[in-house]
C-alpha cells in the first residue's frame, strides 16, 4: 500500500491550532493569575501580560485568516478547559490559595510563553518563502515574547523565594543571585 505524502498546508493548520489553543489556556491561566495579585506589586506587571497574551492569540488568528486555515473551535475550547482543570491540583492548601500555586502557574506560564517563541520562530523561518507572511511583524512578536520571558521568570523567582524559602533575611539576595545565574546558565 502507498502513502501519501503529508499534505504541509493541513500539518501547519493543526500546528497552529494547537498553539491557539494553548495560548487560550495561557490567556485564561494568565487571568486567574493577574486576579490572585491585585491589589500586589505583580498585579500590574501580570495585568499587562494578560493583555499581550490576549494581543499574541488575536495574532495567531490573524496570521490564520491570512493563511487562510480555518480555526479548529474544539480544539481551543479544550485547551482552556484544560487550564480550569489545573485548578484541581492539590496545593497544600484546601480553601485557600497557596504560595505554592503562584509558582507553578508562573512557569507554567513560562513555559508556555517559551512554546510561543517556537511559533514565531517558525513563522518568522517560513516567511522567508511565503509573502503572505511579514517577517518584520513576526519579528517583533518574538521580541516581545522573550520580553515576557523574562518578566515570568523575575516574577517566578519572587514566588520561590516567598513559598520555599525557609529563611526570609536571604531570599532578595538569593533572587538576585538566581537571577544572574539564569542569565549565565548554558544548558545543553
């Protein structure tokens, strides 16, 4: 029996379908997240990000309609009912939220803004051969979402310090040194 080949419009439509749906979970995480801070000094920095997020996922549909691949509905509605589902997680805590779940929602989140690096990589890589696609507009989504890695991690890191570390006195000079050694680790 021959095979086909892999038809590279229809693998690029699930491919980008599976990031709209993972960037409707990141919006909907995002937002839970930015209403457990208000009124904190994350509150803002992580309000701004919801908006951002929500502006990179309206991309993506754009970048879809011009494409001209259609958006796959179910396929995003799982992927924030998938989000709401990690509200389940034990945390520690029954009733109340604990220390614990910032961190786990900030690097979820990360990884998540890390995932969507990836995607304007290969956007920015296939608009080399598709003028449908604008590389400079490409480009300054990925600028941004380094942007916003880096602000996820700054704020993770004040998470551990406030939900794992034992000692408050060294938990600002552990961020900081955590911080520089981010910045100068190189993982293979």
């Amino acid at each position: 029996m021959k095979r086909t080949a892999p038809d590279p419009r229809h693998l690029l439509g699930i491919y980008l379908n599976d990031h709209l749906a993972g960037a409707g979970a990141g919006v909907a995480l995002l937002r839970r997240t930015a209403h457990a801070h208000r009124g904190t000094d994350a509150g803002p920095r992580l309000a701004a990000l919801t908006e951002e997020v929500a502006e990179d996922r309206d991309s993506l549909r754009e970048i879809m309609t011009t494409l001209d691949l259609a958006v796959n509905n179910l396929r995003v509605l799982l992927g924030v009912a998938a989000a709401q589902t990690g509200r389940l997680k034990p945390n520690g805590r029954v009733f109340s939220r604990s220390p614990l779940s910032d961190v786990l929602e900030l690097e979820a989140i990360r990884v998540g803004v890390e995932g969507k690096k990836e995607l304007w990589r290969t956007l920015h890589a296939l608009a080399r051969s598709d003028p449908r696609l604008d590389a400079e507009v490409i480009g300054r989504l990925l600028r941004r979402a380094e942007r916003q890695a880096d602000t996820l991690e700054t704020l993770r890191l004040t998470a551990v310090d406030r939900a794992l570390r034992s000692d408050p006195q060294h938990a600002s000079a552990a961020s900081r040194r955590g911080r520089r050694r981010t910045a100068q680790a190189k993982w293979a």
